[in-house]
C-alpha cells in the first residue's frame, strides 16, 4: 500500500502491531467443527489443516456440502451459534483467535481478516451509500477524521479499479452492476489493509468478464502482500491465481499441493472428478460426469432442512461419441420447430427513459439441436426467453412455434400449442412453492399437461364413450386418473434420475442438483417438444453443472428435444450447443455453427468474451 494513510492503515493490524514476529496471514491445525451439541452428531470438518502466507494464495476447492464455507467462517468466529470449534492451532496474523469472544471478534474482523462473498448485493447494505458504508468500518476502527476517511475510501475504490469512484461512492448497491458491487465490497473488505482476505465464491454467476476482472484484482492484491484464502468449486478460475490448492470432500482435505501439480497431475478420484466435470472445450456430446446410481433419501427426516444422501458415483463409462458432429450434413434436412422474427422489446426506466431490451432479434431452432444464446448480464437474453414463451409481449416481431404463429395468436389459440414448449429456470427452489412435495410439483405439472393435451393431439380429441359399454362413473374415472398421474410422476423422475423416495420432500431440503433435476421433470411433464432452459445451471456446482448437462444431453437424445440454452458462460454454451447467437445490448452480433464460432469468432465482442473463459492451461 502506498501512501502515509496506507502505511498507517497496514500497521494496524500486523505481526509487529499485535507484538508478535510470526508474518503467516493464517495458521490452522487440526480444524474439527461440528453444530449441536458434542458427540450428538459427527463434524462436519474434521483435521483440516493448512496455512496462507503474505502474498500467497491458497484456493480451498470442493462441492456444496464439503465444509468450505464453515472453514471460512470458522476463521471470523461466524461458524453460528450452535456450532463448536476445536483446533490445535487457529491463529491470525500470528495472534491466536480460539475462545475470542464476541466483542474481540467484532475488533479482529476487517483488521486482522476480511471477507468478500459471493452475492454482493445481498452483502452490502441496501439503504447506505458503498462509499459510507466502507467509511464506518473506518470510523470504527480507526481514529481517522472524517477528511481522512473519505481520502481512504476513494484510495480503496481507485485500487479496485471503480471507474468514476468519486460519483459512485455515493450510489446504494442496488444503483450499481454486478462487477461494480463485488468491486466495492473487496474495497470494503480491504480499507483496513488486513493481512488476510477470504474471498468465498467471489466470482460465481458473474459474466466471464466481470469475473476475468475480479480475479486480476485479487492478483493485484496477492501481489501487493496480501494473503489471500479463495474459496471456490471451480477448479478453472482458481487456477488463475492460486498458488496452491487444496481439495475438501465431506470434511477432509483429500488433496493439497501447488495449483500447477494439483491441476495437470491429480492424484485423488475426487479432484479428478472436478477437472473432468469443467466443461469448457469439451466437445458437443462427450459425457462430463460420471454415471451415477440414484441416491437413495434417508429413511426418516427429522427436520426440513435434513441434508440429502450423496450420491453413490460408479465407475465412469466410455465417453460417448460426438453424436451431433454430423448436424452440418444433416441440417438441411431438419424441421424449424421455433422461429424467432425482428423481435423488438422495449421498457421504461424510473427516470421515465426508454431501454431498448431486445432489438430486433431474429433466429431459427431445429429440430433436435440446441440454440445456444450467449452474452452478459443486460444483454437481453432473459427478455428474449420471455417473448419466446408469450410471458412478455414483443413491442414489434413475432415468435412462430412448429410453423404456427405463437406471440400473436390469443391467449386461447396459444393454449393449445404451451405443451410443446417446456421451461427450465437458474432458481429451481424460487420456481416453486415451498409449501408442496415433489410429489404434488410433479401431479400438478402431469394434471395441468393432461387438461391442456400431450403430444399426439388437441385436448378434448379422443374418444371417450367407450366400445361397447356404459360409460365410467365419476368414481371410476377419478381412480383412474390419480392411479395415471402416479405412474407419470415416477415416469418423469426416473427419467431424471431420482428415486421414488424423494416424492415426499419439500424443495427446501432437496440439494440444489435434486431441485434442478425436479425442475427438469415437471418441464416434461407435458411432453414438450422444445425446452427453453434460462440459466439452467449457472448457480450449481461444476459436479453437480455437469450431471445436469449430461441429463439435458440423455434427454435430447431419447426423446428428439430441440432447446433453446441460455447462459453467460460461454464454456456451458460452447459444450451444449449446435448453433450459437452472441447477445451484446439487445442485439445478436454474431451467430452460426458452435464449432465455427468458437474456434474462430469474428465480432470482437465474441472474440473479448471467449479471451476472458478461464482455462487449466498453464
């Protein structure tokens, strides 16, 4: 830090400071931590043991569920309140911090640690300025005049690279981007210059670019002196900047070693599995996970919020070949099922000014191949997978479902072609009401289906007289369609993967793999042909990201599915998708065949986009 205010701010929470000579950012050996009380229940992180020093980064990686999180906030005494700690050493800056109280903690934080999460705008406080609110912490903890700290909250948001820090400064975090958020909460987590910064899933669900951004700015600070302990399920982004690794499974550190030899020579199944699930360059049909056996619930739940059985992996299969690599000959011979024509979406802004959401966007999907539409949050392509479904009405253009006019027809017509269009959403839990079972998601998806038609025929077209006899009696004719409706329902969740004993489970204790394959279920329920997929994967983990892909990729396969992919990362994109149309301000700036486009883009947005996918290479 330059400067006589970061040369002050930076002796307030160091080794000498603290009366110490040990520089280590962070000690632990022997981490246990376990909630409720002892010997009740096994720990959720047991051994774990590793160290950061000053201008180092240690990346602690592993899926949902592994302890990553509660290594962090077991760090900043934030484990929770019927959680218990034990170590044999859990120090920072050289000063231990086992038994802190509150009050202590409350001094350590922000001075000795600082903490960067993952969703900023739920972080930062939606009522105050980022500028005060980075300037209290230094109220707080510093003897700093108000001239001072408001020199140092412009130094911080100047450091993190805020354009324009003096004006935006004084806007809430709801008034900025997302890379604009997660800038200012690293500024706020860094005004006191400690040693140590947690950075927990800092860049998850950002554009590639924003998080391109984010991780040359913790490269920065790395190289500044600053320890850096970045939490992540990624293997790929921490690549880039750690230089040592570290793997938790289900409490243990299996793996740790330097980031290169951890990454190009792994040694446990469990850090193979992870590199295997990345999708990026990974060609269009090659399996990324391996085949799993369906996981088997627990037999009783004791509480809602009870975690999931894992699953129990296989040995993987052979990968299968790249059946789609023949969609170039075959393409003239494919039907057109969705046709998008210059839709144009317009909204007024609180200001009353005009955005031009969607401008004049235009596409084709065939049958059985998978559109891809990538491009950066704002970009438009949400707005679009709403006019595609008829949710938003399109300002000019039209949208045409298997050749008969959809965006235009009434709401009547409409309702006859809806069961051909099935959606998938990034929020699978927000989808749906927490208050009903898989079981009652999944019946009222297979009644709605069944009252609207499937595929094969317009609701009403059948026969139901009978041959022969009298007709059913309404006793009969209800057995019959709740028996029906059951079988359905457990038709759709083998087709996904999921046992039968998870009928009885509210989403909310469902993992999020789980909820996105129920999601998936009830999007088929009505025998759709086209399967409009927003975001489908982008807040799962990349194991997890990778089952779901391969199930979308099983699905298409046995049942012809034609969809319509969203997403901002561009590796999910390249993976999944046959034809690709890139999205910047409205507009498709660049489209044509996944290979062609990937391999050599020609708008230079395509070309910026892809140069920020972060790779293993080294």
């Amino acid at each position: 830090m330059s400067g006589e205010l970061g040369v002050g701010l930076g002796g307030l929470g160091s080794p000498e400071a603290a009366g110490v000579t040990d520089a280590t950012a962070v000690r632990v050996r022997n981490l246990v931590v376990g909630f409720g009380p002892q010997g009740d229940a096994d720990p959720v992180l047991n051994g774990v043991s590793f160290e950061v020093a000053p201008g180092e980064c240690l990346a602690i990686v592993g899926e949902s569920g592994s302890g990553k999180s509660v290594t962090a906030r077991s760090l900043l005494g934030l484990a929770g309140d019927t959680a218990w700690v034990r170590a044999d050493e859990l120090s920072l800056a050289g000063s231990d911090v086992r038994g802190l109280s509150e009050q202590h903690w409350r001094r350590r934080r922000g001075r000795d640690v600082g903490l960067v999460l993952q969703d900023a705008l739920v972080s930062l406080d939606p009522l105050r300025p980022v500028g005060r609110e980075i300037a209290d912490s230094l109220r707080l903890h510093t003897r700093l005049g108000a001239a001072a700290r408001h020199a140092r909250v412009l130094e911080v948001l100047h450091q993190v690279g805020l354009p324009d820090a003096a004006n935006q400064m004084r806007k809430r975090s709801g008034e900025l981007s997302g890379g604009q958020r997660q800038r200012a909460l690293i500024a706020a987590a860094i005004a006191l210059d400690p040693p140590l910064l947690i950075a927990d899933e800092p860049t998850t669900a950002l554009d590639v670019t924003v998080q391109a951004q984010i991780l040359e700015l913790l490269a920065s600070l790395k190289r500044a002196g600053t320890g850096i302990l970045l939490i992540s399920h990624d293997l790929a982004v921490v690549g880039r900047i750690a230089d040592r690794i570290a793997v938790l499974s289900e409490g243990h550190i299996v793996e740790q070693g330097p980031a290169q030899e951890v990454l190009t020579r792994p040694e446990h199944p469990v850090t193979r599995q992870m590199l295997a699930a990345i999708p990026v360059d990974k060609p269009r049909g090659l399996r990324l996970s391996p085949r799993a056996a369906a996981p088997v619930p627990p037999a009783s739940t004791s509480s809602a919020f009870a975690s999931p059985a894992p699953p129990a992996f296989v040995s993987p299969a052979p990968p299968a070949p790249p059946a789609f690599a023949d969609h170039a000959d075959r393409a003239a011979n494919r039907d057109i099922v969705l046709e998008a024509a210059g839709l144009v979406k317009r909204f007024t802004r609180p200001d009353g000014s005009e955005q031009l959401a969607v401008d004049g966007v235009s596409f084709r999907l065939e049958r059985g191949t998978t559109l891809g539409i990538v491009g950066e949050s704002g970009s438009g392509k949400t707005t679009t997978a709403r006019l595609v479904l008829a949710l938003t009405r399109p300002d000019a253009g039209e949208v045409r479902v298997l050749g008969q006019p959809f965006s235009a027809a009434a709401e009547k017509q409409r309702r006859l072609l809806r069961p051909r269009l099935g959606a998938v959403y990034q929020d699978a839990l927000s989808s749906f009401d927490p208050r009903l079972s898989v079981e009652q998601v999944l019946r009222d998806a297979v009644g709605g289906a069944a009252g609207r038609g499937r595929r094969g025929g317009a609701p009403g077209s059948g026969d139901t007289s009978g041959s022969g006899g009298s007709a059913p009696t309404a006793a009969s004719t209800t057995a019959s369609t709740t028996a029906a409706d059951r079988l359905r329902v457990l038709e759709l969740l083998d087709a996904v993967g999921l046992p039968p004993g998870l009928l009885g489970r509210r989403p909310l204790s469902l993992s999020g793999g789980q909820r996105q394959r129920v999601s998936i279920a009830r999007a088929l329920a009505s025998d759709p042909q086209i399967l409009i997929c927003d975001e489908p994967v982008s807040s799962l983990d990349v194991t997890v990201q990778a089952q779901v892909l391969d199930l979308l990729d099983d699905l298409q396969r046995e049942l012809g599915l034609s969809l319509l992919f969203i997403s901002h990362d561009l590796g999910v994109i390249q993976h999944v998708s046959d034809q690709v149309a890139v999205m910047l301000d409205g507009r498709i700036v660049e489209t044509g065949a996944a290979a062609r486009v990937f391999a050599a883009p020609q708008h230079p947005y395509t070309q910026a986009l892809l140069g920020a996918v972060p790779r293993l290479g080294f």
